[in-house]
C-alpha cells in the first residue's frame, strides 16, 4: 500500500476495483465503512455484487477481465474533463503528452462494449474520482489475477498520476496483500528478480554486494518464476523445497501441478499439516505454527511487527528457520549456523536498505514501516510523498486485452474465483478451526437465478461444471450476488476442488494465474 | 490550541473537543465507566461517571460533557461516590451473577471490578432482574441477557466500529432488550460474528463460548497473555494469544495494535484452534521403499533431505533444484529460504506464493 491503513478512514472518494474487502481484509473495511459515515463516496467495480457493491453509492458492474477498458474510459472522461492536476503532471511525472493523445480514442462509450458498464456510470465514476480532494484507490487479486494484470495496476496509476491523487494523506494506489507474510516474503528476498529489500539480481552494484556478502558467485540473470518452475518439473527441475505452501490446491491447473511435483526426483515439504501437496513428498517436516514460533512478520502497510510463542509444538516440530538451517549445515552450505530467530533477523537487517534502521528490539512495539533507511529514522507510513523511487511517474499507453480463453459455444458462461469471509486459502487452517463449519459448511457455485432455466439447473442441486482443463461438480446456490452469465465459486475446499478447471492464461511479467477469469460450461447432474 | 480547566484542585490544560473524562483520564483519575468504551462515540447511559462541575445545580455525565475553558470539577467527592455505590447497587441487583470468568470477553470483568472497589457486598435492593437468556445455538457468541446492563456498548461497537448495524435494541425502560433485527438468531442477521460486542461487554452478557468450552470456566483466574499479529490475512491485527497450561484457550484483539485499533474479524477472533488440532504434524516423515510416508526422527529426515538435494545437485546440476517460500511463516523463514538457494546453489531459483 502506498498509504498506512489509518488513511482509509480519510479520503473523499474511494474507488475500490477488484477487491472483496468486507471478505478478505474485514478489519481494513471497517476503516472504509468509518469514511462513507463521515460522508465519503464509495465507487466499486467488481464484476458481482459483493458486499462492497451493497454499500457503494455507484456501482459498476463490469464483465470479468474488461477493467483495463474500465480504466481507460474513466483516464478518457478525466481528461476531456479537465480534472487532471497539471502542477502534479508538471512537476512529478513523465509521458503525459503521449499518454493524452493515446486515451482521446477510448471514450466510454467504447469503454461500455467491452465492459458492459453503462458509459454514464463510467463518466460519473471519473468525474467523481477526479473532481475528489483525496481520491483513494484500494485493490486487490481482481486486479492482478488476470493475464492483464501489469496493465490494470499501470491503468490504475494512470489515472492516480493523472489526478495527482498519490503522495498525499487519503489518497494513494493501495493493493491489500493476501497473506499475514507474504510482504515480508518478499521483502526478504524469496523472489526470483530480487535480493533481499528488494536489490535487483541484475543489477551490477547489488550482485557485487551479494557475492561478498555470501561469499559465493550468484547467477547475474534473474531465476525462474514458481509458474515457470513448476511447468520445467521433470524436465530441468528435479528438487523442490516448499515451505508452507499447499501448490496443489491454491495453484492453477491442478492436474498439470500434481503431475509436475510427482515428476520431480526430491520434494521436501515443510508444514504444519500432511497437505496434499505434502503427501506427495519425499521427505515431510513438521513446522512450528503460528503461536509457536518466535518472528517478524511484515504487513500490508509495510508495518513490521513481532509474532511471539506462546505454546510449545507439538511433538518434536521445529522452527522453520531451524529446519533450514539444518538442511544446509548437512549440505556444508556456509553461514547457517543460527540457534534464535533474532540473528536472522538482524542479519536481514543489516543486508537491506529498506530495513537498515532496524533491528529486532527496535520492532518490539511494531512502530515502523518500511523504508527505515537509517537508525533513528521514523520510518515511511506514506511513500512517495516528494518523490518516486525511480524519480518521475510513468504514464502508461496500456491497449486492452480480452482474457486467455473467452465465453464460446463449448464453455459459454465465465466463472470467477475467490475467498469467503469464513475461509481461508485451502482451509488447512480454518478448516479445523471448530465451530467455522457452522458458518460455511462446504463449497457452492453462485449462480444468478434468471440463469438456473437457461442451464437446466436447480438451486440446492449439483451440477457439473467444465473447463477446457477439466470438470468437477458442485452445488448450486441462486444468488443476485452473480450477474447473469457470469458464477462464482471459492477453491478453498479440496472436495471442490475448482483449480482443476483454472489455469487458462498467466500475466507475461508477472506470471501471475488468471484466476479470475475461466469460461466453463454448466450441466445439471 | 490549549486550555486550562481545574481538576480535584489542580489547574491542568486541555484541547478543544475534549470531555471531561477524557482530561481527567489523561491526568490520572480513576473515574468509573460501564458504558464507556473510548472507541466509541459517548454515550452517557450508566452515568457512573458524573462529576461535581462548580456553577451546575446537578452533578454532570463527564463523558459527554466537553471540557470548556476555566471550568471547575471535582471527580470524587463524598456526595459523588455516594451517587456512585447507589447506581452500582442497582446495577448489580438487576444482573443474576457478577462474577464471572475472564474468558468472556475482554471487559468481561469490568463490573465486577467496580462492585469490588465500591465495597458492595448483597445490595438491600430488591426487584425486578435482567432481560433473559436467548438461546443461539451459534458457536461463538453466548447470549446470556441475564447479565445485560443496557449500556448498549455492543450495539455501538457494531454500528460505530464494525459498521454491520446486527444488533439493535428493542422495548423500553426496564423490558429494554439488546437483540437482532426481527429478534432472530444471530446467523439470519447482518452479523459477522467478528466478536467484538464479546470483548467490548462489561459484564459478560455477550460471551465468547469458544474461548468458555476451552476452558474451564470454574477457574476465574486470568489466562496468560502473549502478544503477536493475527496468522490469516495482510492487514496485521494485534492479537492478546490467550493460554493455560499451554493450551491456547481465546483470542483477545489488541485495543492498542497499530493495524486494528482493537478490531479483529471471524477468522482472528475465533480460528486458532487448527494449532493444536490432532491432525498437525508431530514427527518428521520419508518415504519407505514401499512408496508409503513413515514416521521417523529428525536425523534421518534431515539426513535424507540433504542427500535427495546433493545427489540431484550433482547429477542434475544447480539450475535443478528450486525452493519456494512461504507467505505464512515469519521472515526469518523466508530470508533462509532464499539464503538456502542462492547461498547453496548460487542461483536465483526462489518464489514465494504471490503468484497464486
């Protein structure tokens, strides 16, 4: 986020695209729903009438992956307009000449054939965003889970550099991470581009600082993406180790991922529990859970905050930290020899400008957020308030693109995926919390009731729904939540396993799955 | 802009917008509430915190009344403690049991607190009690109406906190009852059971059942606390792990955590239990020659871990083998992970599960 979570409390506007907030991140909504009683003006575009959706006061109800067109109509409307902030253009970005003449052609008129959002709604959203003091923008996978992804965040930041709605208290570009840690999985350096605090594996000064700092020769290009790891499994990947990651459910393509990880030669699994992916490991190791273990997790804000034991594992389970250590003592890798998180921690620390001012003691009380450049600095709750990382923001003259798979003959109904409030991920956690099972006892597929006659369905019954990839059956449940042609299901239940039937495309940069965008086809059981 | 006021004889300054109790409060006086949470808009219901204020004919609510310049207040004279005791008494009359456990709720323990300080013991009033129990055969939240005060604290913190509006209050004067739309159960409302008219309650009407099935409720003594961040999404709450004997019996959310502001939802406020589920993993496990998984010791588990990777290291090359981080587990975790491949294999073949 580019904005501390305090600030959804702040804005006049708040555009929410892509986002089940009072689902996936309730405590974050809660700060939205403050805002609307103090009078601000909620736009939210999501493709089913979510909760947000109930409480917005316009909705736009998009077709699933059209949100680059969305976008580009409202930068469309914003420009003709006049609603952009010329001194912010002047003075922070670059391209904006380019970029005007390149929105003059998608008017929202054109917007409303790919999108299906009426073009008056479209004018009203831009207006209402680009006209705001402090316009927000919160997003989260509705964005990113499409082959499109880097061009609907671009889009979106668009139309933040267009109206100067960044940098500022209440204003800002801000994706809701997913998992308690992934920020700090990335901020420690688990990605393929990136060493730890996010130093670039290409670039020269950083690979310098590596090979002295791990005192070994690294690869100068970047490593291979999860997705791209796991399609070589067999071929040229012959080892995994996964630490606490159930692939095989939360991935797309299910068969393509259980035949990859069964081709590979040696999978080590690191987990809480025997997970499907686990059962397929050669070597399974118990990890310590959450309430046992002693760490530093990283927030969606940037915040860096403790987590603390307070009951010891079961059994003989070990810190993950300890197992690792462990793996590579045996293996005579150098610079392993840890008995306590907090050298670890210390040791990122010391290796990552964003962390620089940091240490485990100074985090004691959870009072930074990162970029922390030096000891004694307060910490960065609002990036880009004078200037952006690489200098000026970018416009970006982003085409629309239609989905990997459309709607056809064969697989005529678009299906969407994503969470419920009461689960979460593949529910290896919330699945054996007692007392969930009373709030959501298993999967259903939302199907809009005017659709239930075209597809020969009944509410309450199973169908069988099929993708190019595969078909699994599941209960329907007519709902208005969906928007005719269009259902909904989560993949949090293995027995519904709804990752058979995704996996039709992947963003070309990021890699990340459309998984949100599958065209399948519905027959009654 | 400051401005100065009297309190119990000492000039002490105040900002604009400030209540009474608010000043007092930060200058130290232990003035008491029921109704009072200071998430919450003031409500002025239990009028346990009334003050002399010179210049007004009848003592004041110090919760709703705001602080104005040159004001003069006396936070505990004999007039007002004596105000006080009668207002407890009759509280305390009304509610069939005071004492009850810790596991209720966060503020669970608040009027029990109070009879305490105020030195009730019995009351010599008699009469009508409290609403009744609502059966709810929900798995969270306990309705025991028989403990409610009306302070309607959780009616508040639903609508003003939680913004879901659930819960309402219906009839008047003694017959009030705190209730759902249309008097339902809790899961046909706009609940969300995120638990937080648990924790904001004072006398543990509305109760964690979860965290009182865990545990014993005979004992009253308090769970040990251990604070941490919630294990599910991004956002980051601060959680009070609440434990005894080393088992995790509730979840108090952190009135103070830089994420949350006491806030937490269904899954923070209630899903811990999968820690010490009997399905976790307690042993390492290989697999036989038999194409099962088995139980073994960590020795061999690691020893086999670490030859699988060198053989294939040295047959395969280092481009062979990748690692994949975890979301879930803390940085240290994730910072050796990619030490493990970049350290080990000198490549850049790490992720993390971002992508999916």
């Amino acid at each position: 986020m580019s904005n501390p979570l305090v600030d959804m409390q702040k804005p006049d506007v708040i555009f929410c695209i892509g986002t089940n907030m009072t689902e996936c991140h309730p405590v974050a909504a809660t700060g939205l729903k403050k805002a609307i009683a103090r009078g601000a003006k909620l736009i939210v575009a999501d493709p089913r009438r979510i909760g947000l959706a109930e409480m917005s006061h316009l909705y736009l109800p998009l077709r699933v992956g059209s949100d680059t067109a969305l976008l580009l109509g409202m930068a469309h409307v914003i420009a003709r307009e006049g609603l952009i902030d010329e001194d912010f253009i002047e003075k922070r970005t670059t391209g904006f000449d380019e970029f005007f003449e390149h929105i003059s052609q998608w008017t929202p008129e054109w917007a409303e054939t790919i999108t299906g959002v009426p073009a008056k709604d479209i004018e009203t959203a831009a207006m209402w965003y680009g006209r705001a003091n402090k316009g927000a923008i919160y997003y989260t996978l509705g964005i990113t889970e499409h082959i499109c992804g880097v061009e609907n965040v671009q889009s979106l930041c668009n139309i933040a550099l267009m109206t100067g709605n960044i940098g500022r208290e209440g204003t800002g570009i801000n994706p809701m991470r997913g998992q308690n840690n992934i920020q700090g999985a990335g901020d420690s350096g688990a990605l393929p581009n990136n060493y730890p605090g996010f130093q670039s594996v290409t670039d020269p000064k950083y690979q310098a600082k590596f090979k002295t700092e791990y005192d070994r020769e690294i690869d100068l290009e970047k490593g291979i993406t999860k997705v791209t790891a796991l399609e070589l499994c067999g071929e040229t990947i012959h080892a995994m180790l996964i630490d606490g990651e159930n692939t095989l459910l939360s991935d797309p393509d299910r068969e393509h991922c259980e035949h990859a990880l069964r081709s590979l030669d040696h999978l080590v699994v690191v987990d809480l529990f025997l997970t499907e992916t686990a059962e397929l490991a050669d070597v399974v190791l118990p990890a310590t859970a959450w309430g046992e273990t002693d760490g530093v997790c990283t927030n969606t804000e940037r915040r860096i905050q403790r987590v603390r034991a307070a009951v010891p594992p079961p059994g003989v389970a070990k810190p993950d930290w300890w197992i690792i250590c462990q793996i590579a003592q045996r293996l005579g890798f150098k610079g392993f020899d840890f008995n306590e998180p907090k050298p670890i921690f210390n040791e990122l620390c010391r290796i990552s400008p964003i962390y620089a001012g940091l240490d485990w003691d100074r985090i004691e009380e959870g009072g930074y957020q990162w970029p922390v450049p030096y000891k004694g600095h307060p910490g960065t709750p609002m990036l880009h308030e004078e200037e952006f990382v690489n200098g000026r923001g970018i416009f970006s003259n982003v085409h629309y693109r239609d989905p990997a798979e459309t709607i056809s003959d064969a697989f005529p109904v678009w299906l969407t995926t994503g969470r419920r409030l009461a689960s979460y991920h593949t529910r290896t956690q919330t699945g054996r919390a007692e007392g969930i099972d009373y709030l959501l006892p298993e999967e259903s597929l939302e199907v809009n009731p005017d659709d239930l006659e075209r597809w020969e369905l009944t509410d309450g019954e199973w169908c069988k729904m099929s993708s190019a990839r595969g078909s699994i059956n599941i209960k329907v449940k007519a709902t208005n939540r969906s928007p005719r042609g269009t259902v909904f299901a989560s993949f949090s239940f293995a027995d519904v396993p709804v990752n058979l039937l995704t996996g039709s495309g992947y963003d070309p940069v990021t890699h990340t799955a459309e998984l949100k965008v599958c065209p399948v086809r519905l027959e009654p059981l | 802009m400051t401005h100065k006021m009297k309190i119990d004889g000492v000039e002490v300054t105040f900002s604009e917008g400030e209540t009474i109790l608010e000043v007092a409060e930060r200058h130290e006086k232990d003035i008491p509430t029921l109704c009072y949470d200071p998430r919450l808009e003031p409500f002025g219901g239990c009028r346990l915190c009334i003050v002399e204020l010179e210049g007004a004919r009848n003592p004041v609510a110090s919760c709703t009344t705001k602080a104005t310049p040159g004001m003069v207040v006396r936070t505990a004279t004999d007039t007002i403690e004596a105000y006080r005791k009668t207002l407890l008494e009759m509280v305390v009359s009304e509610n069939r049991e005071v004492d009850v456990s810790p596991l209720r709720g966060y503020a669970s323990g608040e009027l029990a607190n109070l009879r305490d300080k105020y030195a009730i013991n019995g009351t010599h009033i008699t009469g009508a009690k409290s609403g009744t129990r609502k059966t709810d055969e929900n798995p969270f939240i306990l309705r025991d109406y028989e403990l409610c005060i009306s302070c309607y604290r959780c009616v508040r913190v639903c609508a003003e906190q939680e913004g879901d509006h659930a819960i309402n209050v219906m009839n008047r004067g003694f017959h009030t009852q705190i209730t759902t739309e249309f008097d339902g159960l809790l899961k046909d409302s706009a609940c969300t059971f995120c638990g937080q008219c648990i924790q904001t309650c004072p006398t543990g009407a509305l109760a964690d059942k979860k965290a009182l099935r865990a545990a014993d409720e005979v004992t009253n003594a308090m769970p040990d606390k251990t604070r941490t961040i919630c294990p599910y999404c991004g956002v980051g709450c601060s959680v009070d792990v609440l434990t005894k004997d080393d088992k995790i019996v509730g979840i108090h959310p952190a009135m103070d955590g830089p994420a949350n502001q006491g806030a937490l939802c269904v899954k923070g406020q209630f899903a811990y239990d999968f820690v010490q589920h009997p399905d976790r993993l307690k042993t390492p496990l290989i697999r036989g020659t038999d194409g099962e998984l088995h139980e073994t010791t960590w020795e061999e588990a690691l020893d086999r871990a670490a030859e699988g990777f060198q053989k294939v290291h040295t047959e395969q090359g280092r481009h062979s083998i990748y690692g994949i981080a975890s979301g879930r587990a803390p940085s240290e975790a994730a910072y050796l992970m990619q030490k493990f491949i970049r350290v080990g294999f000198g490549t850049n073949y790490i992720d993390n599960c971002s992508r999916a």
